[in-house]
C-alpha cells in the first residue's frame, strides 16, 4: 500500500435550503489499513445524486441521515489497492458506497466486482449501477407498461429519466420525456429515441401534456414532484400507474414540501400511484444489470455521464449541478485517474 494520507468530505451542519460549502468540513486523515476481511479502495469516480440532500436531514427516513462528523454518504467506482479478503486481489475493479473522499477501508462482502474493460467505470454507477436498476424495477414492477401505452418522464435527460424512456422504448410503448432547455429535449428525443419531449422552461406543460398524450399517460414515472407531478395527475388515463421515484424540485424547500394538488385523479382514473426505493430490490440488482447489459451490447440501450474532475474538494459545488438543471447525464465526480 503506498497511501498514506487520505482527504475527506465530513458533514458539518444540517443544510437550511440549498447546500453551501460551510456545511461541509474537509479534513485529511490517516488511511485505515484493511482489517480481516477488508479491503483498502482507491476511489476513482463518485455517483452524486438527488436523494443525497435527503440524506443530510435529520429525521425518519428509508435510510438513516448522515450524521454531523461522519464522512458523506456516496456510492462510487475504484480499484483495491491493499487487500485482506482472499476474493479481491490487487487491481480489481469494484463499485460500493465508498463516501466523499479519496480512500475507503470497507468490508469485501459490501463490495460488488466490475469489468472495466467490458464497460467505463462511470457507467457502472449510472445505467449498469443504482440509477439504472432503479429505472429498471420502478419501471418494470411498478409501473408495468404494457406495449402502446404512453409513458411520460420527468427529469428526462438525467440518469434514471434517460433510462427509463429507453427501457420503455425497448417495451413498444410511446414515451414523451419532461426536461429543461432544448439541448436536453434534443438529446432524449434525437439520441435517445423518445417520440416527443417536453421543455418545461418554456412550454406551458399542461397544454404540451394534452397534445402530446392525446389519450391520456398511461404511466408516469416521477424524479421531480411539484407543479409536474400535478400536471401529469390531469392527464392520467384509466388504470395508469404513477411511479414516485423522487422529487428534486422539492429538496431544497425552506417551506412544506408541495404535494399534489390534483390527487382525486387518481380516484376518478382508478389509479395508482407508489413511491418506489431501489434498496428494496437488493436481492434482485443481478437480474437488473443482467437485462441493461444485455440491452447496452445490443445498441438498443445508450448511458451518458456527465463526468467533473476536481477531486472531493469540488464536491459542494458538484453537488449544486443537481439541484440548478445544470447536469446532463449522470453526474459523476472524477476523484483520481483512472
């Protein structure tokens, strides 16, 4: 092991409204040395995702809240550089929640091995990692579609939006993708297949809902909340099926998050609406991955990463991209070469 110093992004304070670089403490501590059964991984890429705001309150929620002190939660890519778990030798290629800094000591059990020759890294923690299995089962289990139905996403061109529309593409269903800007609405309906996409920035959404899904939305699959989630509730068709994957236009609310205003949609549709947490799935990933794998090396299914060097101390500003619209594609934080 030829580590020894290892940089590190610790929570400091509860962020009020968006996140600002005093919430964090950026301290330099020792590398842990693997114990029996661990191993000690050099962090090349970092996943940055929406759910990590949720993860700074305090309160009850799937999963505990970060601590004040603790290194932040994130899950990321890189290659074991010591090891003391007979199943990982030097040089392997692995994925798991490594947190914002550049060394994780950590159990070889809660690691999962990747080819990084079959694929980039970065795509290991976007299509083929936890946004795309979450695409994946909270299209497929909860919101069943059904070839011709029309789905509609929100937060399309970013990492679990831009696959769902692909995998229901891939299931002969009409797919309308919400986004902001015409780049984005260009990238998910020129490259990525959507039949039509929506910019939120400048249409008015209500009136793009109705001449775009003529016969209703069959399912919707949500990443935003707010005024989307309300409009896509007027436009449900009978028995459709509303996913709640996340809500990133309410994360950063100093007041009450806004719920859906149109909610008796559902009663008049006989519809449904469930929130959806990929953890759930766990036993499954493999069957997941297996499937985008398989859709990746038919050419039938695209990963786009949106990758910003700077290493950990450029995590608070990185994180910021997601709540400002600013990512396209997975948001990946390049933490070291690779």
């Amino acid at each position: 092991m030829n580590a020894t110093a290892n940089r590190q992004v610790k929570l400091a304070a509860r962020p009020v409204g968006m996140p600002k670089r005093s919430d964090w403490e950026f301290v330099t501590s020792d590398v842990r040395e693997p114990g029996e059964g661990e191993v000690l991984v050099k962090v090349l890429y970092l996943s940055l995702d929406p759910a990590m705001r949720g993860w700074m309150n305090e309160g009850r929620s799937y999963i505990p809240p970060v601590k004040i002190g603790e290194v932040m939660r994130a899950g990321g890519a890189g290659v074991v550089i010591a090891s003391n778990d007979p199943t990982y030798t030097i040089g392997t290629h692995v994925t798991g929640t490594f947190g914002i800094q550049e060394f994780a000591t950590v159990a070889g059990k809660s690691l999962t091995r990747v080819d990084a020759s079959a694929a980039p890294l970065p795509v290991y923690l976007n299509v083929l990692g936890m946004p795309g299995i979450t695409a994946y089962f909270g299209l497929t289990d909860i919101g069943r579609p059904q070839s011709g139905d029309t789905v509609v996403v929100s937060g399309a061109a970013g990492a679990v939006g831009m696959t769902v529309g692909q995998i229901a593409k891939i299931l002969g269903c009409r797919v309308v993708g919400i986004a902001g800007g015409p780049e984005k609405c260009a990238f998910v309906r020129d490259e990525l297949g959507f039949d039509a996409a929506i910019d939120y920035k400048s249409e008015d959404l209500g009136a793009a809902l109705r001449a775009n899904c003529p016969d209703g939305i069959d399912v919707y699959f949500d990443n935003v909340g707010g005024e989307t989630l309300d409009a896509c509730l007027a436009r449900l068709d009978r028995g459709a099926r509303v996913v709640i994957c996340g809500a990133i236009s309410q994360y950063n609310n100093t007041t009450p998050v806004k719920g859906p205003s149109n909610y008796l949609s559902l009663l008049v549709n006989r519809a449904s609406m469930q929130g959806m947490v990929v953890f759930d799935y766990a036993a499954r990933y493999g069957e997941a991955v297996r499937a985008m794998a398989a859709w990746i090396a038919e050419g039938k299914l695209k990963s786009r990463e949106d990758i910003v060097s700077g290493g950990v101390d450029a995590f608070p500003e990185t994180l910021l991209r997601l709540f400002k619209g600013e990512n396209f594609g997975k948001l990946v934080l390049q933490v070291a070469d690779a």
